[in-house]
C-alpha cells in the first residue's frame, strides 16, 4: 500500500508544480488552490509511505515521479520545447525509479 501512496503523491507533485507555475506568484485563486490542496496531499502521502519505506528510495522516486511527469506535461501542452534527448533522459528517470522499487 505504501508503493501505491507513493506514486500518487508523485503524481500529486507534478500537479502542485505545474499550479504554482500557473498561480502567477500566487496571484490568481484556481492555481492558487490547486497548488495548496495538492501540495498538503503530496506531502502527506510522502510522509504515510515513509512509515513503512527508506526515506532516501522514497525521496528518489517521489521527486523522480514528480520530475518527469511536470516535464512531459510542459512538452505535451507545448509550455516548453520538446526533443527525443529529453524523451530520453526522462525515460532514465522513470528507469531509475522503477529500479529502486525492485531493488527495494
């Protein structure tokens, strides 16, 4: 179950990076919000899963998640330039996160 929480607050985090970008220094309310209510439910699913796993694996694979899933979302919605080099080094990055989940 702590695996499952886990991935989940990654998700989470990529969604509060990708609203305080969009909260414009904190001055329009939805991203505002967005950013607050999924930051307080990333950061409480990090803390729920550390209960159980390594802090440092947990750490890897929340910011690893969280990472990547901000950066293919800016590519996909055309907010930055996307290459098949930046395809690729994000693709080591899920790698890496799916080996620690293996090796752990």
């Amino acid at each position: 179950m702590s695996w499952v929480v886990l991935v989940i607050s990654g998700v989470l985090e990529a969604v509060w990076a990708t609203a305080l970008g969009r909260s414009e220094g904190f001055s329009r309310l939805v991203p505002t919000v967005v950013f607050a209510v999924a930051l307080l439910a990333s950061m409480s699913g990090l803390a729920y899963a550390m209960r159980e796993l390594p802090t440092g694996t947990c750490y890897a694979v929340w910011v690893g998640i969280g990472a990547a899933l901000t950066v293919a979302y800016a590519m996909a919605t055309g907010e930055e330039p996307a290459s098949i080099l930046k395809v690729v080094l994000l693709l080591g990055i899920v790698g890496c996160v799916v080996g620690l989940k293996i090796l752990h």
